[in-house]
C-alpha cells in the first residue's frame, strides 16, 4: 500500500509541474503581449484619449450630471421619458 501512495505522489508531483510550465509560458506570453502593445504605441494612444476625456468631462460636467440624473429619473419612474 506504501508503494502506491509514493506512485500516487509522483504523479501527482510531475502533474504539478506540468502545470506550472503551462502558466508560466501563458504568463510570459500575455506579459509579451502587452510589451509589444506599449512598443506599438498602444499607452500614448490611451493616455492621449484619457486627457482628452478628462477635457471633455471638465468642460461639461454639469451637463452629464444633469444627463444621469434625468436617466435615473426616467428609470424609477418606469417610463422612457428622454
């Protein structure tokens, strides 16, 4: 019965490391992915989209605001009122 526990365990022990190459190359790999996206110039793009958005919501918080309080409304209300 000992001798099938340790078979057991050694399998157990190769399963385990099968396993953890697996998601170390799928690790590696997102993280490549995601270098070469800033490489391509994927981060400049979103930061400048980011700023430009924050421009925007500054300019004309008060109407989103307005805007999202009369989407509130319309929705307790039960009815599409905009």
């Amino acid at each position: 019965m000992r001798q099938y526990q340790k078979a057991d365990d050694i399998c157990r022990i190769k399963k385990r490391r099968e396993y953890s190459k697996g998601t170390l190359h799928k690790k590696m790999a997102s993280i490549m992915h995601y270098m070469q996206r800033i490489k391509e110039g994927r981060l400049k793009q979103l930061i400048s989209e980011l700023l430009w958005m924050y421009g925007y919501v500054r300019r004309y918080w008060l109407l989103i605001g307005f805007y999202v309080e009369g989407v509130k409304f319309s929705v307790s209300m039960g009815k599409n009122l905009l």
